[in-house]
C-alpha cells in the first residue's frame, strides 16, 4: 500500500491484494519471482465461488490446461487445491488460468455489488 501511495496510484483492486495476500502465504519467496512473469498467456485469476459452486469438487472447476486451482481461501483457513476437496458458497479460489478462460467456470462465480 505505501508503495501504490509513493507511485500515486489512487485505487488498487481488492482482489488483486486479496489473491497477492494468499500467493505470498503458500508460495515461498524464491519462487514468488517466477509468478509475475507467467507469461504465455497465462494469468494467476481469484474466484469468489457462488452457490453453484456449493458441494461440487476442486477437480470439476478446473480445466485440463486451462485453468489449475492453486489454493482455497475458507474464512481464515487456507486449503491447497486438493481436486477431492468440495467447494462451498463464498469460497476464494485462486488458480492459473489461461487469459479468457474465466468466462467458462463464470456460472460459479459470485457477483459483488460494489
């Protein structure tokens, strides 16, 4: 936040503070380097699970290829993306995802009014 200050930056995403809070929990500092230079059309993206998503498992959301569930946030907990593990309502997933594939899991995402 101060360095979004010192850059004059005036709004920063949540989102985007929120999925970097859980990268910088799972993943060592070594290996953070490598995740902001993905490249290759490949994005980290976070996903707010829906009630569509309640019960369904981590390995019916991905997409061989496409999209690779990293962690699940669950109130202060979180899970690596075990694909037995069922997801629930208000769930945060974050994953590597090829750009634009987002629209295919949409119908399990939670829409937030701002």
């Amino acid at each position: 936040t101060d360095a979004y200050r010192a850059l004059r930056v005036r709004h920063v995403a949540g989102g985007k503070l929120t999925s970097r809070a859980i990268r910088d929990q799972l993943v060592d500092e070594g290996f953070q380097q490598y995740l902001s230079h993905l490249g290759g059309g490949i994005e980290l993206i976070e996903l707010l699970m829906s009630a569509d998503a309640d019960g369904i498992a981590v390995s019916e959301l991905e997409i061989e290829g496409k999209l690779q569930v990293a962690a699940v946030r669950r109130g202060l907990e979180t899970f690596i993306g075990d694909p037995d593990l069922l997801l629930e309502e208000d769930d945060l997933i974050v994953a590597a995802a090829v750009e634009g594939i987002r629209r295919k899991v949409r119908r399990y995402q939670k829409v937030v009014e701002a």
